[in-house]
C-alpha cells in the first residue's frame, strides 16, 4: 500500500477477516470518500490497491462494472445496479481455482437469471394479460401466459442464455443435481438384488448415462428440477410471498407433479413482479446473491466449505454514483439485510467521490446529525492515527445496527460505514515506507482433512477395499454382491483341485450351476432335479403358507475331477424329491426341501452340518435332516452338531455301527458295517469247507489322508468275520490313493506271488477301486488261474455290472460277493414306489420305472424316498403339524408298510443301541462264458423282517 490511509485499511480489512475466521462478524459496505473532492482520484487508486492486496492474499472477490453502459447509457439507476450484479453469477468473476477451495456456484441468481431472460423474450410480449385480474378473460389469458413462460424456461433448461463453454459447466452442476439420487438408487438395487461387482458397476454407469440423456431432452424442464436447492429456496424465502399469490410452496419427493405445479405459480407470479419493474428485480436479484454466498461458505456442509473458505468473498466497487447504479445497489444491500434475519459473508469495499458521498448519509431530511455521526466527526477532530479511528468506527457501527434498522429511521443505510479520508492520510508516501500487511495463509484443518485429494484418496481406499472384499466375498461364498452375500453356502476346496460350492440352498443357489465335473447326464439330471425341487417349495409357501414341515436333504451334490461321478447324489435327490410330490399331492400337511451339499464325498460334511443348524434357529418349521449317507471321520461330529440344535437325522445309506449307539437323534435304514459283515460270513462259512483253513486276507483303502472312516470299519468287522470262521488271516494290506486312482500293482503282485496266496479277499475299499483290482488280479501269475472270492461291503451296490448295462466288471475266476442295503425285488409287488416314480420323474419313460432299471438298481433312490417318508410321517403325526423335538420323538414309533424297500420300523429301535430289521441283500458277480459279468442275489431280506439269514438261503453252490 502507498498511502497511510490504504495500509490502514488494509489492516482493518484484514482484522475483520480474521474475525470471519472463528465466526460471523457482520459485514459492512465500506464507502470510502476523501474529505477533499481533489483527492477523488487517490481514493479509487486506493480502492485498486486493496482489490490487489486481497487477490495476492487469495480472497474470492469480483470487481463490478462501474464504468457506463456504451450500448445503453441512459439506463436508470436502477436497471443500471441490476447490470452490475447479473455478471456476478458467473464463477470466474470470483478469482480463479486457486484463490481458495473451489469455484463458488450461484444456482440461485442463475434462475433469478433465467427468469429476467424469460420474462424479457420478445416472444411474452404478446402474452401477458390484459384483462382484470379475477375475470374469467384475465384467468384464461394468466394460464396461457404462464404457459408461455414455462415453455421459454424449458427451451432455457430454467438456466441464463448462456455461451457453449458456460453450458458445459451447467453440464456438470446438473449431474451433480442427480448423480446422488442415482447413487442411492443404483446401492439400493445393488443390495437387493447381490450381482456381480462388474455388472453393478456396468448398470450403475448406464444409470448415470441415462439420467444424463433424460436431464438434457430438448425442451423441458431439467430432471428433479423441484429437488434442487435453488427451487426449494425459490418456493420458501419470505421475500417472495407475497407475490405468491396463495399458491401451494409445498415441495415433496414423492409429489412431484404438485412440487411442479408450485414451481410453475411461483415463477409466472416473480415474472410478473418483474415485468412491473421498480426495485423488487434488484432486491430479488441482491437477495439471491447472499443466499448463494452464504450457502458458499455454510460451515455445516457435506463439505465442510465453510471452514475451508476462511475469508469472505468481497465485491469492489471502484467509483460508485448514481448515474452508474452503484448508489441504487448499496441502498438495496442495505435494505434486504434489514429484512432478513441471517448473516452473509459478502465484504463490499466501494469508492465514491466526495460530491456524492451525502448521498449515502443517514439522512438527508433532517438538519442534526445523528449521534452516530456526531461521533464521526468528533473522532475526525481527535489527533490519533486512521487505524484506531476505523475500529472505533466499526465497532460502534456494529453496535447500532439493531436500532439502526429500525424502519422509523428514514432513508437510513444502516449496513453502510463511510469513512472519510483526510488529505493527509492519501498522500503517498516514500516507496521505502511502502507496506503490505501480511495474510495468514496458514490451510485450516478441514481443507487438509476433509479435501477433494482427501477424498480422493478416501474413496480410492474404500473402492479399494470394496472391490477386495467383493473378491473376497465371491471367492468365498457361492452367491455374493458388492457388500453381501448369502452365507449358507460357501465355495470351498474340492478334491483334485478347483472349488465347489457347499451349504445350505436357503436363497438363490443352484449347486448344478457350479459343477465342474461329473458327465454331463448326471450334471443335467441334478440341475433338473434342482429346479423341480424348487419349483414345489415355491408351490408349498404360495398355497400352504402355515401348514408345512421343512426337511432338509444333505447329500454329495458337486463331484471332484478325480472321480467326476454324480451318481449317489442324483439319485438320492430323485428319492427325496419323489417323496416330496407324493406327500404333497395326498397329504394336507405339505413338505418343503431345503438342499444341502455335503461336497464331493461328503468331504465339507461338517460345515454343511454347521450352516444348517445355523439356518434351523430362526426357522422353526425344519425338523430333521435325511441324508449324511457316507461315515466319515467327522461323522460324530456332523451328529453332535445336530443333536444340539435339536434335529434328527435320517440316514438311507450311512452304516456306521458307532452311530446309533453313541447318538439318539440318528436313524439309519441302512444295515450297519457289523450287521453286513455278519451276512456275509455265511458265504465265507462256506468256502471255507471242512478241510484245512485256507488263507485269507485283508485289504483295505488307506484312510490316514482321507476323512474316510467307512473302510476302516469295513476292514475291522470283515477281518473279525473271517478270524471266526477258522481262516488263517494273512497280514492286511492297506493301498494307497493318488490323484483319484488306487495304487494296487506291488500289491497284487505281492499278494499273487508269494508262497501263500490267499483264496479269500476282504475288500475294504470303494466301488472305484474294483475296476483296477480286478484288472490286476486277472493278469498276475498266481491269482489268474485260481479260483479267488472277495466279499466286500454295500458300497459295491453302486457298481453298474455288464448285466445291468454298467461300466464294471470281474475278472474270469474271481468270483465277487457283496453286500447291498436295498431288497428291492421282494418289496416291489407291495409298494407304489414305481407307479408314483413313473409319475413323477419326467424323464422317465413308459415301462423304465422297474427295481432292476438303472436309477433304481442301486438302491440309493428307493433308501432316500423310504427316509424322507419316514422322518415326514414323524413330522404330521395325526396330519397335524409337529415341532422338531416332537418329530424326534414321534420317530421311534415309525412304522410304515408298504415302502419301496419294504416296512420302516423304528418301533424297536432301543435308544443308543443297534436296531434289527434292516433290508439287507447279498449278491454275487461272475463271469459268464460269453465273457460278461453277471450279477444275481444270493439271498435278501426287506426292511422290516427281524430274522436273520442263514446258510441254507445263502447257498452258494
């Protein structure tokens, strides 16, 4: 600064400033005026010295057009101060980006713009009334006129004619309009509805284009228009009521077309306010400045902007006069801060030549001064420096504002401190003595905290982190969106490499939808089996909301690269979803399957037994569990997590001896390992004879790798049987397997080739591994030409022998013995279990739904039907629907006739103990002299007989 008077200034200006810093200080319009009409000059260069001390302290601050109109100088003072603010809604009239934060925005004066351009459009001219208000002529021609107007606003997009570059930036303060709502919408749909990460992203960014296309249709109205902040002040500041005319200012998300019509009274009403011209278009268009400036600076914003922004906006008023307009605008600024209750930020610093400065005196009717002003000149008179002088003046002017704007003091400019400049204070001073008062210019926490790059950074680690968890969470579970998923299922290791999904099927999950494996008529036949078993749960919640039991069925539904077999776990899928139609179809208490995949081999048997007593405490209407048909090291376990959550478990094919005995919530129909061992020691009893005792032998699948638990017992009970049917026991071998295949060569040949070879085999291994044993047998010296037996347990039911038109078979003088857990041909003359099957299984032909057709031959189906029915019926007792710990208990007084496997009777199942009564069969494979196998059944027995076999119906020869 040059002068005494321009570094003390500043100085004020910049106490005040650091005032605005910790609150809101009320900000004046500073006139300054030389005492001497000579100095007149010095005042407006000291004017320009400030408005260039304020942009090197970075202050957001406009200089308006004092200069006269060349196109119109004969303006009136009026119009002339509405020119000198309509400018000042454009941004870059407020310094550049790096005064401070960002680009102030203006959406209110813009549409006080937009309105001033549609009410002056030549094409109105011919459209506003002309008749009275109130007539019937006057109504019609008001409609057609605010018609009129609404169509000039929509071909304006409700914005001020702008150029092309100003139009890009509306551009993007539109999309700002919409792009939360569309955020919002788009996280809504995306929690519903759980897709894939990239396909939210793809349609939360079609969103954005559309809304973006729908906001920029030629013609009408912006999208949300009635949402937008500066339509809601629009219809909401008092300043406006009263040429609202009684029309509604209600403005509601949900009403759009009622927010609309009140936008569209408004408006017509302001035009016409407009049009009638005086002082209201200047005041409207002060108003609207303020509201803007101080939503600018409003502290408590989503962006904090108001704590970032630390000095108020100042408008410089270089030679303000009354041809100019620069009078009328400070008498309007003084007037709309009289009217409204809020502070706003805008700092005016204004110059006026001596002559002009009474103008803008308190009045100019009376001839005593007012006190205010005799202290002034008291003060002028008092030889202290200009500096304390303008603090005084400021805080006393401060002081008065509450009974300076009164409305009795006439002609009053309340808002305004004139500060008279002596001579002496405006002479410029040496260059040495030149000062520039300094800036904080220290950043205030929240712009560092809370900032663009902040938030930059804030939403690249949270993208970050969601997009992790996102992969996360569909590496883990089997369906998952951007923030959820359904955790019932879970994607886990699966045997051989790859993943497979495991749990509980309670929402959208199809397990044959993630099969990797597995041929490709047994995959489609458990994707059928899916979609049919959800189909009828669709039905039963639809129909018979509050009288239905719940079931859920775990079985092996996903298979492994190793062994891509899918045969257990389809056909005991069929069985269930047979049950599942005949109970519906006959009976008032409806049936519901849940599906849960235990994994390839029951391999994640525990977690499914997890997830479904999970899934079991917060819905009461499940009450047992058919299925866990494999034992498995974690059998006890599986048990023991159900017995807790109080659910029973019905088991077709799970011969665990251990089971019963140790749990009270399981049932079996299958013939436990003991029990097997024990049948098939009456074909052991006879080939052992009545000479000397032959050798036998023991070979077992290694299970110290797996979780098998079923081919140690097998072994443990089959070399128990030969022990006591006088065999010499060699010592047992256990083989290994790799990737899928058992390693069987060194032991067949250690078995063929030694000195003692054994005429009896306990096979203790899985129906996968016969294939290779057989081919190692058939060819090794020692065994190939003798006559060799092998008993082996029920797992060997599952084989497909060439007389039934399966895959596997025996060697030529092996001779194979197996136990099987489903008596089918006697029960078939008593049961409708085929006539329902060809009923109910659509792929079924005319005449396929025999005991002895594949699908049915196994057993696996007709087992997993007999055990839905049975835990069903233990479920709607007396058609009435039971809870779990009843189900429980009503199964121990099962008795069923007439199943596909004969009677299910658990009326004699003695708690923790072994129950009788098994349907049990044992068959016996050869080879035919046409070079096939052959396989036929010895003997059976169905469900339901208590009396055990014997030789005589066991005959071998």
């Amino acid at each position: 600064m040059s002068t005494g008077a321009g570094i003390d200034v500043q100085r004020q200006l910049e106490s005040l400033i650091q005032d605005f810093r910790a609150g809101d200080p009320p900000m004046p319009v500073i006139v300054l005026h030389a005492e001497d009409a000579e100095d007149d000059d010095r005042v407006t260069e000291l004017v320009d010295e400030l408005r260039e001390g304020q942009q090197h302290h970075g202050t957001r601050l406009a200089v308006a057009p004092t200069e006269p109109p060349q196109d119109d100088p004969h303006l009136d003072p009026t119009a002339q101060a509405v020119r000198l603010l309509r400018d000042l809604g454009d941004s870059r009239k407020w310094g550049d980006r790096s005064a401070a934060y960002r680009p102030y925005s203006f959406p209110r004066l813009g549409l006080v713009r937009a309105l001033q351009d549609a009410t002056d459009d030549p094409e109105m001219d011919e459209h506003w009334p002309t008749a009275p208000a109130g007539t019937p002529d006057g109504n019609a021609q008001r409609e057609q006129a605010q018609t009129q107007l609404l169509r000039i606003l929509a071909r304006q997009r409700w914005r001020p004619r702008r150029t092309a570059p100003r139009n890009r930036q509306a551009l993007l303060n539109d999309v700002q309009q919409f792009l939360p709502a569309g955020v919002v919408l788009g996280a809504l749909t995306s929690l519903l509805t759980r897709p894939e990460w990239y396909v939210a992203v793809l349609a939360g960014i079609g969103l954005m284009i559309l809304l973006a296309a729908l906001n920029h249709v030629p013609g009408r109205a912006p999208l949300f228009l009635w949402l937008r902040r500066e339509s809601r002040w629009f219809l909401t500041t008092t300043f406006l009521q009263s040429a609202a005319r009684r029309q509604s200012t209600s403005v509601r998300l949900l009403r759009p077309v009622h927010s609309w019509r009140a936008i569209a009274a408004r408006a017509y009403d302001v035009a016409e306010a407009m049009r009638e011209g005086g002082v209201f278009p200047l005041q409207l268009y002060v108003l609207a400045l303020f509201e803007d400036l101080r939503d600018n600076h409003r502290r408590a914003s989503w962006d904090l902007r108001g704590l970032k922004r630390t000095r108020p906006p100042v408008l410089i008023l270089r030679r303000v006069s009354r041809e100019n307009g620069g009078i009328e605008l400070i008498k309007a600024v003084s007037d709309v801060r009289s009217r409204r209750s809020e502070l706003d930020p805008l700092l005016i610093v204004a110059g006026v030549a001596a002559e002009d400065a009474p103008l803008l005196d308190r009045g100019t009717d009376t001839g005593t001064p007012p006190n205010g002003a005799n202290s002034r000149s008291q003060l002028l008179s008092r030889p202290a420096r200009l500096q304390q002088r303008l603090r005084h003046w400021y805080d006393e002017w401060a002081g008065n504002l509450r009974a300076d704007q009164s409305p009795s003091r006439t002609n009053a400019l309340p808002w305004v401190l004139r500060i008279a400049l002596p001579h002496e204070e405006l002479v410029q001073l040496r260059q040495a003595d030149w000062r520039c008062v300094r800036a904080r210019h220290r950043p205030p926490v929240a712009r560092i905290v809370w900032s663009a790059y902040s938030l930059a950074l804030v939403l690249a680690l949270a993208a970050t982190v969601g997009v992790v968890h996102a992969r996360d969470l569909h590496r883990t579970y089997c369906s998952a969106g951007l923030l959820t998923a359904d955790r019932d299922t879970e994607l886990r290791p699966a045997p051989g490499g790859g993943t497979e999904c495991v749990g509980v099927s309670t929402g959208d999950v199809r397990f044959g939808s993630h099969l990797k494996g597995g041929s490709d008529s047994e995959g489609g036949r458990l994707r059928e089996l899916e979609k049919l078993v959800h189909t009828e749960n669709a039905k039963v919640l639809r129909e018979n909301p509050r009288a239905y039991v719940t079931v859920v069925y775990a079985g092996p539904l996903s298979s492994a690269t190793v062994d891509p077999s899918l045969v257990k776990g389809a056909e005991e899928l069929a069985g269930v979803y047979l049950a599942q139609r005949v109970v519906n179809e006959n009976y008032r208490v409806k049936l519901r399957v849940l599906l849960a995949n235990g994994g390839a081999d029951m391999g994640h048997q525990r977690f499914t037994a997890d997830a479904i007593a999970r899934y079991a405490e917060h819905d009461p209407t499940v009450v047992g569990v058919v299925g866990f048909g494999r034992d498995l090291q974690s059998s006890p376990d599986v048990t023991r997590r159900l017995q807790a959550a109080g659910l029973p478990i019905v088991s077709g094919t799970n011969s665990a001896t251990y089971l019963p005995k140790d749990f009270s919530n399981w049932f079996s129909l299958a013939a436990p390992d003991e029990h097997q061992a024990e049948a098939l020691g009456l074909v052991a009893q006879q080939l052992r004879g009545k000479g000397e005792a032959p050798y036998a032998l023991v070979l077992a699948r290694d299970t110290k790798a797996s979780q098998d638990r079923y081919t140690s017992e097998q072994a443990y009970y089959g070399g128990e049987m030969l022990r006591k049917k006088g065999f010499r026991l060699l010592p047992s071998r256990t083989y290994l397997v790799a990737n899928g295949k058992p390693e069987l060569r060194l032991h067949a040949e250690s078995i063929c080739r030694g000195d003692d070879v054994p005429s009896v085999i306990y096979f203790a291994g899985r129906v996968e591994d016969i294939g290779p044993l057989m081919t190692q047998l058939g060819v090794e010296p020692g065994c190939a030409n003798r006559e060799i037996s092998i008993l082996t347990g029920d797992d060997l039911s599952k084989a497909k022998f060439s007389g039934t038109g399966g895959r596997d078979g025996v060697a030529p003088r092996i001779t194979l013995y197996h136990a099987a857990l489903a008596e089918l041909r006697e029960a078939a003359s008593g049961t409708a279990f085929y006539q329902d099957a060809a009923q109910y299984l659509p792929w079924l032909e005319p005449g396929e739904a025999t005991y002895d057709a594949p699908g049915f031959a196994s057993g696996q189906t007709a087992l997993a039907h007999d055990a839905t029915r049975a835990l069903y019926w233990a479920a709607s007792l007396g058609d009435v629907r039971q809870s779990r710990a009843a189900t429980w208990v009503n199964l121990r007084v099962v008795k069923l006739e007439g199943m596909a496997t004969g009677t299910i009777d658990f009326t004699d199942a003695p708690l923790y103990g072994e129950r009788h009564g098994h349907s049990i069969v044992l068959a016996r494979v050869r080879r035919t002299p046409e070079g096939l196998s052959n396989a036929e059944v010895l003997c059976s027995r169905p469900a339901g007989v208590s009396k055990p076999l014997d030789v005589k119906q066991c005959s071998i020869r």
